[in-house]
C-alpha cells in the first residue's frame, strides 16, 4: 500500500495539520488535550479545488516516463520484441473536476477528459515465416483519460497522512499511431493493439507516481510555511496534531496541540473544553482556541504573552517632536508645570512604557478583558523627571480589514499606584489626575495602535497579506475563542509554488 501526504487541493488543508509524537485512537479522546482545532468547511474546499487542474496539468507535463523493453509471442510473428523510449507528452487539456467529502473515509476526486497527445520513438523486431522485421520508428499516441484519486486520511509517523494508493487511470481513448500513420494494416494493428497494453501500465504508473511526487513537494512547502507562521524569534506554537482529522460530509476538522513554546519552556493542555457543536459550518474557516491550559489557572493566551513580556517586545520607546506632539491633545485637567518645561525647554524629552509583569488575558461571552501592569518613566535630559507605575484594565476587540489588523479599546479600570517626581512621591492631587488622564487619552491609544501596525508586519512578515480573507470575527466564548472567517485562495500562489518547483532540480532527483 502506497502512503503519501494528500493530493491537490487537499494539500493546503495540510498547513493546519502539522506534526505530533503520538496520535490517540479517536477524536473523542483528544477533545481535552487540544489546544487548537480547525474546522476547513465545503465551501473552502471548493475554492481550493478550483487550483487543482493546475496541479494535475504539472504532474502530466513533468512525468518522466521511462523506457520499456519487452517481448511477446504472437501468431504469425513469432516472438515480437520491442522498447518505448523518449515518451513526452504534448498538448494537454483538462476537462472539469469534481471531489466530495466521504464520511468517515476520505474526499473522492474524479478529473474527466484528460487528452494528450504522447509522442516517442519505438523500436521493435520479429521474424516469422510471414515476415521478418527490425526497425525504429517515431509514434503518436492519442488519448483522453479521466483520473480518480481517493486518498484516506489518518494519523501517522508523526502527522496526518494520506493513503493515496486508490489512484486510477481509465483510458477513454488511447490509440498508437507509427510514423503518423492514421490508417495501419492489420498487422501493424495487431502488432500495436498488445503494445497498448504496456502503454497504458507505464501512464498509469508514472501519472500516479507523479501526482505523489508533487503532492509531497507541495505538503512539505505548506507545512514549512505553517511552522514559520506560527513562529518568530524564540516564541513559536506547537501544531502537531493529537489525532487523525474527522471527515464529514460538510467539513474537514484537525485537533491540534496549541502548546506555546519559549525558549526551553513549554505549556501544557489538559483541561481543554471543545466540543464539536461549538463550530458551525457557515463559515469556510474557522480556528477554535482553548482558554484553559496547564496549570489550571493559566490561559491559552498568556503563555503568549508572558512569553512576548519576557522577550521585551512590550516596551515602548517615543522621544523628540514625538513625544511632544502627543501633548498636543486637549486635556480637561491642568498640564503641569514639570510636564511643559520637560517638553518646551529639554531638546530631546524620552519617554520609555514597559509592562511590569505578564498582561492577564481573560475572555468571556462578554468580550476580552486586558489587565496590564505598566511602568512610564519620563526623562528630560539627564535625569528622570516622572516615574510613575499603572494597572490599567480595558475590554479589546480586534478586527481585520484591508489586510491591517485594527484594536478597539475600552478601558474599564486605570489606576495610577505609585509616581514619583525627581525621585519623590507625587502626592499633588491635580497632578496624580493629569498622570491618570494623560494614560487614558494618549498612552492607551500610542501603544494600541504601535500594537496594530507591530502585529500587522508580523502578519505581512508570515505571507498573510497573499491570502484574500473576508469578513473575519473574533468571538470570545466560556473557555475558549472562536476565529471564523471567508478567503480566497490566490491563483498565483500556486502558479508562483509550481514555477519555483518544476524549475528546481532537486524536483527530478529521484
């Protein structure tokens, strides 16, 4: 039995599947240690089928089929010997394509009125009684084929693989023509009708042989891609999958570990919440993320974020007109005297912000909740002029829109906890109240839109700004988070990936 990764468009579902070091029996079972699911509905595998013809056109122009020798005894020849050598194929056209989601088994693809014209040189001899015969001649052989591939999906070898043994060729057509001779005898009839046998062996051979090859050139690519996606510096998140996908008849879903990774640390899902019936299939995508992990009290988010706090990626650094022109804005409240001096008299007043500790993320039907501990230091020239420290908690949304990720915030809660002036308590009433106003009318805004533009280079930084999503959402639930979205797959990915492939020569390395 042949295994190999899935065919076509199947493929790009594979980005979601990754690697693991165990597979548990069912899916069931792996309910409360994933971290991450992803559901890719019928309608997205439309889309995606849509790019399979040209997966299919690579693998019939870019077999290499081999040559054959061969004999047989036939009467009145005696024994016929004879070899195929220089088989290329010619223009090719595709009909239409069809696939289905089969439950419980696999998808079913079916590509109709494959036609090709195969040109080569045939050598062959006999001798009989009748007539005695040695020569070499160019051929043409005319066909049209229809192709069926019903890969099965399990997990195995530490990722979703797919059985793709159930590949078959039926020849429609398929006729053999020597030295474009339209209108053979019947000898040379009889003589290429068992050729055909042969013939057909060595298509269906290399044909499937190919769409294999290139359907594991294409699974290595994606899942490359998925990992440095799902990765940058020292922080990455582990997809390995926990079981085999679960094939519906609306929608292929993958479970997957969600584990964060930071430099020798690792978290740990034990007390996931999924349930199926939590997804629809209205949607061509959706991403289901756990809140709860290991231990209890943690979330699914904070490793995150603990992990950019502990990488120093939550630091904030403004200076110069800057900062200056952030004082611009209209405040109700009095502007100190300390405060206009640093940005009026200092040639260059510096600003630094950095979270204190790890944000607390929580999420509820209600929203996402944003606890941030936070140190400001104010510096104008040689000394700090203002240190002061926060918690600040806001309910964030977030929203995707012209390939630029958008923050939305509302505070709920903003305490100033400690400040200091030239290193002594600020204890000035009015002061402490410019410092709260300060934060909640230009410090939440500065860093949430630095957080949009550093979250949306990550983004183009990952390749997302290729794909063509619309109408994204972002539901935070009990327990878990729910990311549901449309796209559309760009055609020329996939003629850029066939281009890179089919010119490498590692591609016709053996």
């Amino acid at each position: 039995m042949m295994a190999g990764r899935l065919p076509p468009w199947i493929l790009v579902v594979s980005c979601l599947f990754g690697t693991c070091d165990g597979c548990l029996p069912d899916a069931r079972s792996a309910y409360a240690s994933s971290g991450a699911v992803c559901r890719l509905t019928y309608p997205a595998a439309v889309v995606l089928n849509e790019k399979t013809t040209k997966v299919m056109e690579a693998a019939f122009q870019h077999a290499r089929y081999p040559s054959v020798k061969a004999e047989k005894s036939v009467l009145f020849l005696g024994t016929v010997s004879y070899g195929l050598d220089n088989l290329e194929i010619h223009n090719l056209t595709i009909g239409r394509s069809s696939f289905k989601l089969v439950a419980g088994e696999g998808i079913s693809m079916e590509i109709s009125n494959i036609s090709a014209i195969f040109d080569g040189t045939i050598r062959y001899g006999y001798g009989s009684w009748l007539a005695s015969v040695n020569q070499s001649v160019d051929f043409e052989i005319e066909s049209q084929i229809d192709l069926g591939i019903h890969p099965k999906l399990y997990c195995g070898q530490g990722k979703v693989a797919a059985d793709t043994s159930s590949c078959y060729l039926n020849f429609d057509k398929l006729r053999l023509h020597l030295q474009g001779d339209k209108r053979p005898n019947w000898l040379k009839r009889l003589f290429t009708d068992f050729i055909m046998f042969t013939v057909k062996l060595v298509i269906k051979a290399q044909i499937c042989k190919e769409i294999n090859k290139v359907a594991n050139i294409l699974a290595d690519f994606i899942q490359e891609r998925a990992e440095e996606f799902l990765s940058d510096g020292d922080i990455s998140v582990d997809i390995g999958v926990t079981t085999a996908p679960v094939i519906t008849a609306n929608y292929i879903e993958s479970y997957h570990k969600g584990f964060m990774k930071y430099k020798n640390t690792t978290t740990l899902i034990h007390h996931s919440v999924f349930n199926p019936s939590q997804l629809t299939d209205h949607r061509m995508l959706y991403f289901w993320i756990s809140e709860l992990v290991f231990p209890p009290q943690d979330q699914v988010l904070r490793p995150m974020v603990t992990a950019a706090h502990q990488d120093g990626r939550f630091q904030l650094n403004i200076a110069g007109t800057d900062l200056t022109d952030l004082f611009k804005t209209h405040f109700s409240s009095s502007v100190p005297d300390f405060v206009r001096k640093c940005l009026l008299e200092t040639s260059s007043p510096q600003l630094h912000v950095r979270t204190s500790s790890p944000p607390h993320i929580s999420t509820s039907t209600f929203g996402t909740t944003v606890r941030a501990e936070t140190s400001g230091r104010l510096r104008c020239g040689a000394q700090d002029t203002l240190v002061f420290q926060t918690v600040i908690s806001t309910n964030v949304t977030a929203s995707y829109a012209d390939k630029h990720l958008f923050l939305h915030s509302k505070p709920s809660q903003l305490l100033v906890r400690h400040a200091e002036l030239y290193h002594h308590p600020l204890v000035d009433e009015a002061q402490l109240e410019f410092v709260e106003e300060a934060v909640m009318r230009i410090g939440i805004p500065k860093v949430l839109s630095v957080l949009e533009r550093e979250i949306t280079r990550l983004l183009d930084k990952q390749g997302v700004y290729l794909f063509d999503i619309y109408n994204p959402e972002v539901l935070p639930h009990d327990g878990f988070v729910l990311i549901q979205m449309d796209f559309g797959f760009p055609h020329h990915l996939l003629v850029d990936f066939l281009k890179r492939t089919l010119q490498s020569p590692a591609y016709f390395h053996d």
